[in-house]
C-alpha cells in the first residue's frame, strides 16, 4: 500500500465531516506561539492562515503583530470561541474565522501558514503547502515533521519541535 493511500485510509470516510477530526483538539502553550510567530517574523503586510485554528489563539497573536490572519476548523464550537476571543482581544478587524475542512482552504493569499495537527495530515498536505502559498511564504510547525521536505530552521523549544519550511520559487 502506498503511503498516500495509508494516510488517506486513517483519515476515515467520515474525514472532514462534522464531529471527525483530522488531529484533537490541543492547543498551543502561548510562549510557543511567540516563538513560532518570531520564526516566521510575522507582521503587519503578512496573511497568516492556521489550518485547525482552536480557540483562534495562533489567528489573534498574529493579529495583534498587525498581520491579517485567518482561522480555520471543522469544529464549529471552536470557530465560535475563536470569533469571541478575537473581539475580545480587539483584533476582529484583521481577523476571519471559517468552519471548513482544513483539506478544502486555499493558501494562494497566505504568507504563513501554521499547522500544529499530526503527522499523516502533514504528509497529505505537504504538496499543496508547496505549490500554493506565495514563493517564499512560511510554513510554521509544532511538533509534528513534514515527510521528505527538511525545514529551513528545526529547534526544540520547551521541550517541542519547533520547525519553519519556506515555500520555494516557483519551477
Ligand atoms: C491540535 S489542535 C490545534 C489548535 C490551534 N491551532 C493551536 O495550535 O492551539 C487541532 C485543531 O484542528 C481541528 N481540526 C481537526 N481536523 C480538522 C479538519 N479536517 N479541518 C479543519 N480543522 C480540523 C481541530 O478541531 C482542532 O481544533
């Protein structure tokens, strides 16, 4: 079997469908989230996009560097806290949330992307994080590696993996 017909077969035929989810729900420790986002250097002229957005935490920090950012996932519940937390913060502005299958969001507008699901979604994704987002757009990752693509930048910071891929020039 192939290793893309693996993936696809943990995914599950209810994959992208309300109530199944491609990775839990967890979220990033918030001192992460400043690290990663200092990687990327994130700021205002920036599109961030979090595939599996949460509680919108990743969207709002790089709001509040002045970048736009855009959150999705599945979880309507989580979308909704994450709309919530984003007024809260004062960024709603510059922030959008959808309740999607991370599968169908386009990354052409993106800058960043920020990923923190697991590693077969990776790996399932990792063609299109290559060919859609802008060249030199950044993808920032926690925990999980992307198979047969090194990143830029791999660091270990409190006690995770951290890592940074640039999107390359267009053949
Ligand atoms: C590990 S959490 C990461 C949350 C947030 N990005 C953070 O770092 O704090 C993964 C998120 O992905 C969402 N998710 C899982 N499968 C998804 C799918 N197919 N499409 C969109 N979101 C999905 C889950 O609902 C969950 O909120």
């Amino acid at each position: 079997m192939s290793e893309d017909r693996a993936c696809v077969d943990l995914r599950g035929p209810f994959a992208g469908t309300s109530g199944h989810l491609d990775a839990p729900y967890w979220q990033t420790p918030m001192p992460v989230i400043d690290r990663m986002l200092n990687l990327a250097e994130a700021g205002p002229g920036d599109t961030l996009i979090d595939l599996g957005c949460g509680d919108g935490r990743i969207v709002i920090a790089a709001a509040k560097r002045g970048a736009r950012a855009i959150g999705v996932d599945i979880d309507a519940a989580r979308i909704a806290e994450a709309e919530a937390a984003a007024r809260e913060a004062g960024v709603a502005d510059l922030t959008a949330f959808r309740c999607e299958d991370l599968f169908a969001t386009r990354l052409e507008e993106a800058s960043i992307v920020s990923l923190y699901l697991a590693g077969h979604v990776n790996r399932m994704l990792a063609p299109r994080l290559r060919a859609e987002p802008r060249p030199g757009a950044r993808i920032i990752g926690y925990c999980f590696p992307m198979p047969d693509w090194p990143p830029e930048v791999s660091e270990t910071f409190e006690h995770v993996a951290l890592s940074l891929w640039r999107v390359p020039p267009r053949p």
